[in-house]
C-alpha cells in the first residue's frame, strides 16, 4: 500500500469526514457516520482504494531512501 492521497486531500477528507460523523450522531444517521469513518480512515492512512483502483495521486509526496 502506498500513499496516494495528498495533504490538502487529507485535511478536506478528515474535516468532511468529522462533520459527517458529527451529523450523522446528531440526527441517528448511521449512514452518514460510515461514510465519515471511511473518510477520516483514509485521511489517516493516506491511502484511497478507489484512487488506487483509477491510477489517481493526488500529490502525496512517497519517501525514496
């Protein structure tokens, strides 16, 4: 797995995904708190299946040692 999702990606996805979760509890929508999950679960690991899947980069700076 490497990275493929880039830093503004992953503060767009963490702040979305919070506000879906936050939305979700408040109004008992479990399917806005999954969608959440998964948004802030890719934030945090910086990796998008579907992005994989389409050959998309969306700018993540990958470690070359």
């Amino acid at each position: 797995m490497t990275c493929n999702v880039g830093k503004i990606d992953r503060v767009i996805r963490g702040a979305v995904g919070a506000a879906a979760i936050a939305w979700g509890i408040m109004n008992g929508n479990i399917i806005a708190d999954v969608v959440g999950g998964v948004l802030l679960f890719t934030a945090i690991i910086g990796w998008c299946p579907p992005y994989a899947l389409l050959g998309i980069n969306t700018g993540c700076s990958i470690k070359k040692d």
